[in-house]
C-alpha cells in the first residue's frame, strides 16, 4: 500500500501521509497549544524489536518538563519509557496525539557526567 504525503518536515525527520484505507480509525491530532506539565500520557511502540513484543508495547508517563534539554522548548520531557521507539505517537488521555517520540537521554554519559544516574528523561 502507498501512502501520500500531506506535510513533510526533512528538519525534524516527520511526516504525514495519507493511506486510502475505507472505514478504518485514525489518529486525532490535539489542537491544545502545548500540553500541561503533569498531564498524563501514553506512548505506543514497536520497542527492543526481537526482545519484546511484536505486537507493539504501550507506556504511560506523563509531562514532566514543559522544555527539553538545555531548555529547548519545541521539545517536552516525559516520563513514559520509550527503549528507542522514536517517530512513535505520543497520546494523551483523551486519545489525541500531542507528540513523537524524539530521544531518549544517554544514561550512561549523563551518569559520566553528573554522577547520577538519570530514570526516565525522554523527549517529544
């Protein structure tokens, strides 16, 4: 099946694209600005493909950062553990989705770096 292209973003490496799927359910985007530090959050994925599940995994977290590392505000920290599913929908409580998966914090260098070890510091 071939997918059209609604809207490509090359700077951050998304997209939407249609499919001609007659009857089927899809994604609802939210239309709030941002959403609220400790709103909750699941993020769904295809994580540690050939370790896990193939049928996909669901998280829950919530927004624990309304601004990513070093500030960065298009990006929000969330709680929710993403084992490397990035592009994954981030959704919120009513079923919209207010993100994607970007990145995950390096533990180990940020352990080098500060001594600690971080839980939980991911990003959409």
């Amino acid at each position: 099946m071939t997918g059209r292209p609604i809207a490509v973003d090359s700077k951050n490496d998304l997209a939407v694209v249609s499919f001609p799927l007659s009857g089927a359910t899809t994604a609802v985007l939210s239309n709030a600005a941002k959403p609220q530090l400790g709103e909750d959050l699941m993020v769904f994925g295809y994580l540690l493909i050939g370790i896990l599940s193939t049928s996909g995994n669901l998280t829950r977290g919530s927004v624990s950062a309304l601004a990513g590392i070093h500030d960065d505000a298009p990006h929000l920290l969330i709680s929710a553990p993403i084992h490397g599913n990035s592009g994954g929908p981030v959704v919120n409580a009513a079923g919209q989705v207010i993100g994607v998966v970007t990145y995950k914090l390096d533990a180990l260098r940020a352990a080098k770096a500060s001594g600690d070890i971080p839980q939980n510091v991911n990003s959409r």
